[in-house]
C-alpha cells in the first residue's frame, strides 16, 4: 500500500505525472512514501494525456493553482520544451524534459532528471560505467539524457541505433560537441553490430506490451553483457527476460526511477 499523507484536505499540493500511456508509471508508488516521510502535505498523481492533446491540457494544468509540477513521460518529454516558460541549462542542453515545476512566480520551468537517474541507478546495482562502451537502442526524450549522462560518466564509446539514422546522427555529434571527444556515432536500428562486454540500453517504448517485438535481435546477447531497460513496467521485459536465458546480467528501468526519485522529490518539496 502506498503512503500517502495523514490527511488529504484542502491545503494538499498536487504533482502529476503525464504520459500516454500512463498505466506503467512507477513514479507515484516510488515518490508518494517519500513525501509522506518528509511531512509534506503533497500527492503525486497519473494524468493521462494524449499527444495531441499536450498543448490544451498544458493551459488547464497551469490553471490548476495547487498543482506544483509535474513528471513528463513518454511521448512528451521534447513535445513539452516549447512549452515550458524557462528550461533549466541541463534540460535545454539535452533537448528534452522529465519534471515541470511551478516556480515562485508561476511559471512552468522544465528540468532532466532521466540520465543522472539512470547512471545513478547503474551504479547503485553495483554496476561501472567509467570505461565501458555502450550501445543504446533509441534516440528520444530519455534516450537524448542518458547519452550526455554516459558521456559525463566516463563511457568508452557509445553506439546509437535508431530507426531514422538521422535522429541518431545529431544527437551522437552533440553529445560529442559537448564531450570535446569522438564518444557517440549512429547505427540504423536492424544493423545493429555487438560486442562482448557491451552495455546495452533499450531506450524505446519497446517492451511495455507483452506482444511487443524486441528492439533488437536478442541472439546478439551474450553472457558477457549487461542488459538495461528505462521501461520500469513491467520491471522485467521480454527483452530482459531473453536476456537472463542467455545468461547475461540485467538491469530493470525501475533502477532509473529509483536513481533520481529523492532527487525530484526533493526539488518539489522545495
């Protein structure tokens, strides 16, 4: 059973959390006992909204006066960028957001969360990313923060395959601008090339359904990888569980919400 605060009444602040789909979120389970130990009077919610309906449900969330902010999933995190009031350096440099917060003024200032979480999370299983290479499958919202995350860490090299070479290509060569090194370079997904010893990331949305195809073709997995998710529902995947019959480590995308879930709850308690 999930805390919440002793007395939901009307001086109780709302953080929601929107995406579509919205049903695998982890973030109210993880975050609500956290503001409950803390003693703040604040409940973390699911909204569910569409992507086509992003930019009319931003006004009415604005309008909401005891909303304080709001995490961002899929498919929202760059959608949502033109629309904050201001971006946090960290945001704008990645391109994408995962928390809104209502700031003292009102305004809507967008914040990334998603690579130090994820690089947080690696690290808290146990698991060295300093000198590793990389391949991450996906080139969106998270997929954008893990790749300057892995770069900041101290990641050998990283591979991004994705279905448009494009998408792939821009953000390996600004992860490299900001890196001063030659760290990233693109694949297209389906030729995609492996190695012993890899980290590989699926960073797509590939695995939230059951009949979902796996993002890349599991016979490449070996006993020496590392298989890691974003995807924290379910917490083991298709992909993680062809992983674990191949006898290569895995690592659940609930790693990732736990890696920076006291830190937004931190951030929104302020």
């Amino acid at each position: 059973m999930v805390d919440l605060p002793a007395t939901i009444d009307g001086s109780t602040k709302i953080m929601g959390v929107i995406g579509d789909p919205i049903a695998q979120v982890m973030t109210p389970t993880a975050i609500n006992p956290i503001f409950a130990a803390r003693g703040a009077n604040i409940v973390c919610l699911p909204l569910h909204i569409g992507a086509q309906e992003l930019e009319t449900a931003w006004a009415g969330l604005k309008a909401l006066r005891n909303l304080i902010g709001f995490g961002i999933t899929l498919p929202h995190k760059q959608a949502a960028l033109p629309l904050c009031d201001s971006l946090d350096p960290l945001a704008e440099r990645v391109g994408a957001v995962n928390l809104v917060r209502r700031e003292t003024d009102g305004s809507f200032k967008g914040y990334q969360f998603d690579g130090k979480g994820f690089v947080r999370g690696l690290k808290r299983q146990g698991h060295t990313v300093t000198g590793r290479h990389c391949l991450m499958i996906g080139a969106g919202g998270a997929a954008i923060a893990i790749a300057f995350a892995l770069a900041e860490e101290g990641a050998a090299s990283l591979i991004i395959a994705n279905r448009t070479r494009q998408k792939a290509e821009e953000l390996a060569e600004a992860v490299n601008r900001v890196a001063g090194r030659s760290f990233a370079r693109a694949e297209m997904s389906g030729q995609t090339h492996t190695a012993s010893g890899l980290i590989v990331i699926n960073a797509t949305s590939l695995g939230l359904s059951a009949s979902d195809p796996h993002p890349f073709d599991a016979g490449l997995i070996d006993e020496t990888m590392l298989i890691a998710e974003v995807i924290a529902k379910p917490e083991v995947t298709p992909l993680l569980e062809a992983a674990r019959r191949r006898g290569a480590q895995i690592h659940s995308g609930i790693h990732m919400i736990h890696g920076q879930i006291d830190l937004i709850a931190a951030h929104m308690a302020a």
